[in-house]
C-alpha cells in the first residue's frame, strides 16, 4: 500500500497492507513544530482522533477545520446599503457551516428584500433547495422583526437571502447557513 515515514526525533519506514492498523507516536522536534513545519517529509492520509483530542489544521490542508473571512455582499434589492462583517465558518467533511452578520438598510418598508452571500469554501453548487440552506433574522430596536431564507444561488454560487424588509435605518441582520462543497 504505501509507507509511513515518521521524522523529527524518530525516523523510520514501514510497508502497509490496506488493513492494516497504526498506532505511532510522533515527538516533534520543538514545542512550535506542526506535522506541516517538519521540512520536506510530508503526510498523507486519515488522522483519528483520541479521547485526548488532536489539533485541526486551520486552512485548507484538511477537510475539518475553522477560520473567519469577511464575505462579499453581491445582487442587494431593495436596500440602500449592505456591509459585511467578520464571519466564522467550520468545515467538517464536505459541509460547511457559515455564522456572521452584516449591516443593511431597507429601501422601502414592507417589501421584498434580497442579497447574496459569498461562500467561504468555494463549492459548484447546482440545486438551489438542497445544496444550501439557513436562515437569517434582524430585530432592530423600536422596529418590527426581519426575518430572511437562504437557498442556494446555483449561478453565482452564493448563499442568496430573500425575506421583507422593515428598517430603513442601518441595522445587523445575524445569519447561519449550510452548503455541500461539490
């Protein structure tokens, strides 16, 4: 199947069979050094975790992680202002689940309101219901509540929001969603 070539303080190569179990112990070399900062030995494969846990990788080098990314805000009606804010997203696996805010005011009250959200992890998606969904809400003070859908906007691949809109001040509307990465 492969090897396993373990470096730092301990080096070593075995031969695996596909059914074969592993159970290694790798001392790195310093308290900063990561499996990433070793040189030119690298890691390939499945890492499972223990009831003493194990440190996710915080960028695209694993498939469960976490970070934060300020997002576009594209194809806004009926607003005359929309401005993201720092968001945090996680992504176990191929799912991907997005919690942020972002300021708008609404252009005439008691009407359709919609905006666009970009993804953090780029995905290709290609069934508005299924391959996204969430919500959002405002409760601005002294006004009535908003409260906004997500699906997935399959052109532009985006998280698209539609609700009413009743605030024409600027105000924070808090929003989750969740996509597949395809």
């Amino acid at each position: 199947m492969g090897s396993v070539v373990l470096a730092g303080a301990t080096s070593g190569s075995t031969t695996l069979t596909p059914t074969d179990a592993v159970t290694a112990t790798i001392t790195l070399p310093s308290a900063t050094a990561t499996l990433a900062t070793l040189g030119a030995n690298t890691f390939t494969g499945k890492i499972t975790a223990t009831a003493a846990g194990i440190d996710v990788p915080t960028s695209a080098l694993g498939t469960c992680y976490s970070s934060t990314y300020t997002p576009s805000i594209t194809n806004a009606a009926n607003t005359t202002q929309t401005t993201a804010v720092l968001c945090r997203y996680t992504r176990v696996g191929n799912i991907v689940t997005v919690y942020g805010m972002l300021n708008l005011a609404v252009n005439v009250i008691g009407s359709g309101v919609s905006f666009e959200v970009s993804l953090p992890v780029s995905s290709n998606l290609t069934n508005a219901n299924e391959d996204l969904s969430g919500v959002g809400a405002a409760y601005p003070s002294g006004a009535a509540s908003e409260t906004y859908r997500a699906l997935a906007e399959t052109t532009n691949d985006t998280a698209s929001f539609s609700g009413l809109g009743f605030n024409s001040n600027n105000h924070g509307v808090g929003f989750t969603f969740s996509y597949i990465v395809k």
